[in-house]
C-alpha cells in the first residue's frame, strides 16, 4: 500500500475504470523512454463533475517535476490517479491510462496495492498516528506489506528514516509518540513511511505548505537527495519553491495541461500567455 492510504479519502471503493483495454506499450517504446509515469488522454469525474480533461503528461525518472496551477485545477486528482487513489473516492471515475515502467497500471489484472506501493504518496498535512511510536509509524506501511523479521523490520525502518533526513533527531526516542514531533519532522516522518515500503515514484501534495521556512528548507533539500534515485512529482502552489526544486513545470489549468516543459522555461519564456499570467502571480 501506498502510506497514508485513506487519510483524506472517504473509505469508499468503487470499480471505476472503463478504459482497460491495453496493457503494455511496445517494448521498444518503453526501453526508449526515459518517462518514469506518464497519463496519456486521462479523463477523471467526481460524479458528474469532469475534473481531468483528456489530458497527457510525463514525469522523468530520477528527477523532480512539480504540477502548478490554480485551486481546483486538478493537481491532487491527476497525482491521485497515478497511484490508483482516485478510485477509492465514492463516486469518481476515470477513463485513459496511466503508464508506469511499461504498462497501464489500469490495465485488467494489475493489483492496486502492487501499484501503491511502488507509487508512494505523501499528503500535504503531515498524518502520524500520534500515540504511535516514531518507528511504527515508519513501519506500518510495510507490515502490511510484507513478512519481515522484528530485526529486519527495524533495519527498514531505520534506512527509512536515514533517507528522509530524520534520523539523527529521532534515533533516540525511536519508541516515543509521532505525535510528540514537530510539525517538520512529522512530514518527515510521513516522507520516511512512504520510502519504507521501497517505492520507484514518489507523489508530494504540497509537502511543505504547512512548515515554517527553515523546515521547508530542509523538506526541499531532501527532494533534491531523493531524486538521484527516486521519481519525484511534486504539487506546489509555491513558484519559489517550484524553481527551486523542480528540473520539470507541468502547468494545469481547469483539468487540462497547458503548458509543461523544463522549469527555466515555463518560468522565463512560456509560450501560453496563460501560463506566464499564472507564473507572475496574476491569478491563481
Ligand atoms: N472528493 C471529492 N469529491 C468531489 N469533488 C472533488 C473531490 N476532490 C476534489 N474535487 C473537485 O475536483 C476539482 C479538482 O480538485 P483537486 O483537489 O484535484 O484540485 P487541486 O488543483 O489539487 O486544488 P488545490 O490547489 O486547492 O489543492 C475541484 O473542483 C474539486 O472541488
Ligand atoms: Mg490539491
């Protein structure tokens, strides 16, 4: 599973997909491909409402894209539908594909807890379970996941927490509340639970909107340490931020991208007058 399953989605599960019908793009395409996770021709509705556009995207592995737009544009629907989350909202639909190392992760047959867990996610509220201990928090994810020995279970744990830059504030009160964290660390507690259960891609909902400069500072230099061997897409209503940590700018408005490309350009010279509206802060 993906960590914090659920933690803002109502507990619904409905079968949605209507568009299964391929599996796998031709081998040599994907052996070409440096795209890590790309939607091609998505559409996703809550009920009626149509929030995904027939809309196409790519994320390059091993580096950093960030989705900007207006509130409401659908940047927490698109990464949601990565990961299969969407689904998992009463109501909500989608149609296209989702391709991920090679294949549709919609495609009939695929296990969504397979695909959750190599797509992780963290949301934008840091979520520990706060009577739970620092290192079960870091754990859950994979004892759900996996048979691992107690011996094991910590090493992983550990690793998790070495990768997300917390452990040397934490190694020494490993079996104290979460909750007892602050609000920084907490998001980096949650960042540590995603990589506990190993996953290739990493889904950031603005991971830092809730933190004080000096704990976003460090959330951002985290991302920069995870690409070199993670996939990261980013939300981020942030521009500074979005130069600063992002090689890619996918730029969304109203369900439908834009504009994408690399981040000096969306920034400095976007063809879209739309786009270069949005970047200089002219609404949105
Ligand atoms: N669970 C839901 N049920 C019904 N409609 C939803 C749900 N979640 C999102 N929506 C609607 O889908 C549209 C896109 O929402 P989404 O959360 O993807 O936007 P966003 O770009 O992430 O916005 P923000 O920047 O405010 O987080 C909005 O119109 C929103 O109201
Ligand atoms: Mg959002």
């Amino acid at each position: 599973m993906a960590s914090e399953i659920g933690a803002d989605d109502p507990d619904a599960r409905v079968p949605s997909h209507s568009g299964a019908e391929t599996a796998a793009i031709p081998a040599a395409l994907g052996a070409f491909s440096t795209d890590a996770v790309a939607a091609e021709g998505l559409n996703a509705w809550f009920g009626s409402l149509h929030v995904l556009k027939n809309l196409s995207m790519s994320a390059k592995a091993r580096s950093v894209t960030a989705l900007i737009g207006p509130s409401g544009s659908g940047k927490s629907t698109l990464i949601r539908c990565f990961n299969r989350m969407h689904e998992e909202v009463r109501g909500a639909r989608l149609t296209g594909k989702v391709i991920f190392d090679g294949n549709d992760v919609y495609a009939p047959g695929t296990d969504p807890v397979d695909v959750r867990r190599r797509i992780g996610m963290v949301f934008q509220r840091p979520t520990p379970f706060p009577t739970m201990s620092v290192l079960e928090n870091t754990v859950c994810g994979l004892r759900l996941t996996t048979r691992l020995s107690k011996t094991e279970t910590r090493a992983r744990g550990e690793e998790a927490l070495r990768r997300a830059g917390l452990w040397d504030e934490v190694k020494d009160r490993l079996n104290n509340p979460g909750g007892g964290l602050s609000g920084g660390q907490q998001q980096r507690l949650c960042i540590a639970r995603a990589l506990a259960v190993q996953p290739e891609v990493l889904l950031m909902d603005e991971p830092a909107s809730a933190l004080d400069p000096g704990s976003t500072l460090r959330i951002e230099e985290l991302i920069e340490k995870l690409k070199t061997e993670y996939t990261v897409v980013i939300v981020t209503h942030n521009m500074q931020q979005a130069t600063r940590v992002a090689d890619s700018t996918v730029f969304m408005l109203d369900g439908e991208v834009i504009e994408s490309g690399p981040t000096d350009v969306i920034f400095s010279r976007p063809s879209d007058k739309r786009t270069e509206d949005y970047v200089m802060g002219r609404f949105g």
